[in-house]
C-alpha cells in the first residue's frame, strides 16, 4: 500500500515538475508528508469499496459456488463440484431449442455492439468534439438515459411501444393503415422481441461510452490540430491518425468490456419482457436462478460462464494492445 501512494506521489511531483508549478508557486521538490496524507485520503474510500464490493464479492461468489444448503439439517455443507455436475445433469434435460436461442439472443449482442452501437457512440462523440452547434444540448440529450433509472426508462420505452396509445403504434394505425387487431404487439411477439431489446440497448448504451469517448478527444492538443490542418490533413485522415490513437486506450478499454456483454446481459430481458417471447439470456438465466432461491447453484453457472469470458477478453486485450501503441500527449 506504501508503495501505491509513493508511486502516486511521484506522479503528482512529476505533473507539476514538468509544468513548472512547483517553481512558480514556491513548493519544495521534495514530497512533504501533507501531499501523502491528501492522497491517502483521496484514495481511502474508492480503495475500500474496491476491497468490498470486488474482491471480497467475487471471493465469496467463488466460495458459493462450491457450497450448498443441506436438504436434512438445513446447514450449509461445502459440496464440492456438486453444482456443477448439477449444470451438466439438467444440461442433457433442456429444451435444446431454447437453450440454442438463448445463446444466440446473447451472442447477438455482439454484433450489436461492435457493428451498431459503438462506431454511433463513436460518431456522437467526434460530432461534440468538433463542436457542432447545440452540442451542449445534444450532450445532455445522449447521456439523460444513463441519469434515468432503469425501472422508469423501460416503462417509458414499453408505454412508446404499447398499442393502447403508444405514438410508434399510433402512428401505424394512423398513416399506414393498421388496426388494432393488426398491428404489432412489438415486446410479446417472438418476431419482434429480441429485435427490440437490441434497439434499446443501443438507445440506452450511446450516452455513456460517448460522453467517455468525447473526453478522451478533447486530450488531442490544439496545436497539433491546427499544423495538421496547414498541411492538408483533411476529415478522416486526422481522425484516423491523430485522434484515434490518442482516444485509444478509452475505446480499446470500451470494446473489451463489450467482450463480456453476452455473459452478463440481462436488465433488458428482466424489465423489458421477463423473457418472455424467447428473449431469454444467459445473464437472465443467472439471474432466473437466483431468484428462485438456488444461489449457491447460479454463482456455479456464474463461474462456468467466467472460464469461458475470461479468456476471451484475454484474448482480445492482447489483440487490441497491438494495434495502438499509447500516445503520451
């Protein structure tokens, strides 16, 4: 832990060492105990929240998953890999068809996300870097999602899509014809469903990883903007070769946590659609699990699903570290 403030520390006298701040404004080179002490203040509550809400929650989900409640005694007994050998059990019992839609509903989101979802949360941010007009207003417009609560934002999306007076429906009735007997019961028909639940994931996805994104560009010096514009450098040249290397480590760190999003994605099918009309996930049969009071068994599923993420997203960080190399600017 020392050592983590000491390194912190010399970061800080470094920043300012560079700047000239320390010069200017008198302090010593030396690092007095008081930056220490800031630092450990600083750095004391995210710290803590990390040692509890991560590595103590994922100590004991993996300890969980070992463990079980005795039918008899009612005492929890460890069981070894009984909870796992019972995933393989009820594996050879599933509707086979089910269980292959709700691996392709997951993996879906893939293709969502890399091909749809992140080159428009590219798009947005490169638009509110150039400054174009109203962006201040299109930034809080793209990123009210994220400030809503889940609960109220699906509510909101199921009444946009409901045929007692939802305005899609309405405007299917109105102009194209439809009836009520007709038209598109969007969230309960199994053509439509799944469909739907990745149009919302892209709505409710843009705000956050653009809003990250557009910080990141603004890390782009002006100047060097402004050289590459005497030389000629046009659009796509000085997107491609100046700010996306420098907003580098931000996208490559978005697209890898997108790496886990078919083992973890539930929310939408939970509040959207219960899973119903075969939207079912695999984080939603995590979740279904749990709920029925099987814990010690879904923190197993849960660990299943982690040996095959985990090597993915190993994988694709050592792809993606080979592309950009980090830009100190």
């Amino acid at each position: 832990m020392k050592n983590v403030f000491g390194a912190v520390a010399a970061k800080v006298k470094q920043h300012y060492a560079k700047s000239g701040m320390l010069e200017s404004s008198g302090i010593k080179q030396k690092n007095p105990w008081k930056i220490k002490l800031f630092i450990f203040c600083m750095l004391l509550l995210p710290l803590t929240q990390f040692c509890i809400f991560t590595i103590y929650i994922n100590i004991d989900g993996i300890v969980m998953a070992f463990q079980n409640v005795d039918q008899t005694t009612n005492e929890l007994v460890f069981v070894g890999l009984g909870n796992f050998a019972r995933f393989f059990r009820n594996f050879t019992s599933w509707d086979k068809e089910t269980f292959l839609r709700t691996i392709g509903n997951s993996f879906g989101y893939w293709p969502v996300n890399y091909l749809i979802a992140i080159p428009l949360q590219i798009i947005a941010a490169y638009f509110l870097y150039k400054k174009v007009p109203a962006s201040g207003f299109i930034i809080v417009m793209i990123f009210l999602p994220t400030l809503i609560p889940a609960a109220v934002l699906s509510q909101s999306f199921t009444q946009m899509l409901s045929i007692d007076g939802g305005p899609l429906n309405t405007i299917l009735m109105k102009i194209f014809g439809y009836t009520p007997e007709t038209v598109p019961v969007w969230l309960n028909d199994e053509r439509y469903a799944m469909s739907i639940l990745y149009l919302y994931s892209i709505w409710v996805g843009i705000g956050y990883n653009a809003v990250l994104m557009w910080g990141a560009m603004t890390r782009v010096p002006t100047e060097i903007i402004e050289s590459a514009h005497l030389d000629g450098v046009g659009f796509f040249r000085e997107f491609f070769n100046i700010t996306l290397p420098i907003m580098w480590p931000t996208l490559s760190m978005i697209l890898l946590t997108s790496v886990n999003t078919p083992f973890a994605m539930y929310m939408h099918s939970l509040l959207l659609t219960n899973g119903q009309a075969q939207t079912g996930t695999l984080g939603l049969m995590v979740i279904t699990t749990l709920r029925g009071g099987n814990m010690y068994y879904s923190a197993a599923i849960s660990i299943l699903l982690s040996v095959i993420s985990i090597p993915l997203m190993l994988l694709v960080k050592k792809f993606l570290g080979k592309i950009y190399e980090d830009v100190e600017v």
